[in-house]
C-alpha cells in the first residue's frame, strides 16, 4: 500500500485568513526587491523597468539569481525559492515585484521556509499571470493581502517607447500610500447586482492546476477574477468547468472577467458556465494581460457594482451601503 511522505502534512497551508492583512503600502525612498519566481527574465526589459520603479522614487534591488536561465525557468527551483524568501525576509525591502511571468512558480510552494516567512514583516508581494500560484499560497500560509498587475519586465511597463500610462498610473495608485486605487470598468454586465467581499482569483490555468493541491482557490464569501491570454474557448470551458466541479467557485459573492487576449470568443461559453450561479458577473475588466493593464489587491475588500459595470477597492474601514 502507498503511503505518503512525512513531508507532506508540513505542506498542507491552515485556512485563508478571513480578514487578510493588507500591508503598508510604498513611500518614495522604499526599497523594492526585483526577482525571477517564474521564466527567463530578458535583460533588456528588466532594464527598463527597473528604471521606471527608480522614476517613482523607489530604491531597487535585485535578487542574485534573477538572470539564470534554466530551459524555461529562471534557473533552478531553489535559487528561484531563495531569492523570494530571502527578499521577503529581508526588514529593508518594502515590496517583493516579480519580474514577469512564465511558468514555474507552483514548484516553489513547497520550497518555502513558510515559518521563517510568517516571522518577517508582511510586506507587498506583486506579480500577475505565473505569479498566480504565489498570490494564493501567500494568502493561504501568511493572511497578507497581495498586488496583481504589470510587471516591471513585461511589456506594459518595459516598453522601449514608455511605459503604458493607465497601466503605470494604476500601479502607481495601487502601490504607493496616499493613493487611492482607481475604479476599474468593464465593458458588459453578464448578470446584475451588487456585491461586496476580499477579491481573489487571478489567471484562470493557474487555479485550475491548484485544483485538488492544499492552494486550491476557495471562493465563498468573496469575488472572483479570472483572465487568460492564449486558450482556446474550449479549453476556458474545460478548466471554468473543473473549478466548478471541484467546489472552487462555491458560495462566490460575485465574479469579474478580466483580459481574455488571444483566447478568441470565450464570452458565450463563460456566460453559459457562470451565470447559473446566480450572482453579479461583469466583463471586459482591463485586468490579466491586455494593454492597459490595471491593477488590484487579493484579500483587499472589493466591491462589484453593475449599474456602473465596475470593480473598487477598497482600504479604508468604509463600506459603500449594498
């Protein structure tokens, strides 16, 4: 008979905190620490992009490993597991950015001193696409809300002409203390109503693959994003479909559609999945991997408002009336 590892009841994450603690956002003179969790970063944009974190007043540091190569990860598993647990423990850096995306940031989940990571001080964690294993495992071990957007050596931000100004004002504004988050439209209501809860979600082949792992997105009570970029309509069916039937999207206060890019018209087959659950669903958010591409919290208090086909967050212990 096949028995499991000793190991294996260490990994297994305790529930997502109810109420995620937001960490204290930047200040000009803040350090930020740049790393590699995922694929190959290009010198070249990493480049530009740090020069516009510098634009913004933050001091930049980067993790050691972060040009490795290693086939289609930015080197070996540990070095990538070091550079983000020595970052996040390190009292001088303010926010963690992930330099992009790619794959490879599920084989670090179980790489993590997460106790020595609790330990530290909750600080920003940034990244989207990839970096959507890292959200919810970060929010599941450590109860800290974390930053989904551009990333500072993907195209929005690295650009050789500048970077995109919406996605580099909504950064800013989701970053930076004083600031206040902008609203962010979408384009169509699916299904009416309003409806308050922490946001959580992120790229739809990541929380399909964390299905039956202890990271498995757990929807009830809160709003949830979904985008792509490059499947297919029938393979947006398949995975909405496996979230569904492992009990992900169960008890979802609402859901907001985000950036679908190259994914040709998965609107029917989403409509068709998600409106039987009977809650507020609007689409066509610039969020995931278009241009621009805007930027939101995980675990931060959002509210769904289909009147104005709109996602806000919120900081503050103000709650609009629903």
């Amino acid at each position: 008979m096949r028995t499991e590892p000793e190991t294996a009841k260490s990994t297994t994450p305790q529930p997502m905190t109810p109420d995620p603690e937001v960490p204290a956002r930047l200040r000009p003179g803040d350090t930020v620490a740049l790393i590699a969790p995922s694929g190959p970063v290009d010198p070249e944009r990493f480049a530009r992009g740090a020069d516009v974190l510098t634009g913004l007043g933050l001091n930049v540091v980067t993790g050691s490993g972060v040009f490795n190569r290693a086939g289609y990860l930015a080197g070996p598993d540990r070095e990538r597991a070091r550079d983000l647990q020595e970052a996040w423990c390190d009292p001088a850096v303010s926010a963690v950015l992930c330099a992009r995306g790619g794959y490879g940031a599920t084989r670090l989940l179980d790489l993590l001193d997460w106790t020595a990571m609790r330990a530290a001080r909750p600080k920003i964690l940034h990244g989207s696409s990839d970096v959507t294993a890292l959200h919810r495992a970060f929010a599941d071990r450590l109860g800290v809300a974390t930053s989904f957007g551009p990333m500072p050596a993907c195209a929005t931000i690295s650009d050789p002409e500048g970077p995109e100004p919406l996605s580099l004002a909504g950064l800013r504004a989701a970053l930076f203390d004083g600031e206040e988050p902008a609203v962010v439209r979408g384009t169509r209501v699916l299904v009416p109503g309003r409806a308050r809860g922490p946001l959580t979600g992120g790229n739809l082949a990541l929380l399909a693959a964390l299905c039956g792992t202890p990271y498995a997105m757990r929807a009830a009570g809160r709003i949830v994003l979904l985008e792509d970029v490059r499947e297919h309509p029938y393979r947006i069916d398949r995975m909405v479909t496996q979230l569904l039937q492992a009990g992900c999207l169960e008890g979802a206060a609402g859901i907001v559609l985000g950036s679908w890019v190259d994914c040709g018209d998965p609107l029917p087959v989403l409509a068709e999945l998600l409106s039987p659950l009977g809650v507020p669903v609007i689409v066509g958010l610039p969020i995931g991997h278009g241009t621009p591409q805007l930027t939101v919290w995980f675990g931060a208090d959002a509210t769904i408002d289909t009147e104005s086909c709109s996602l806000t967050s919120l900081f503050r212990d103000e709650h609009p009336a629903l």
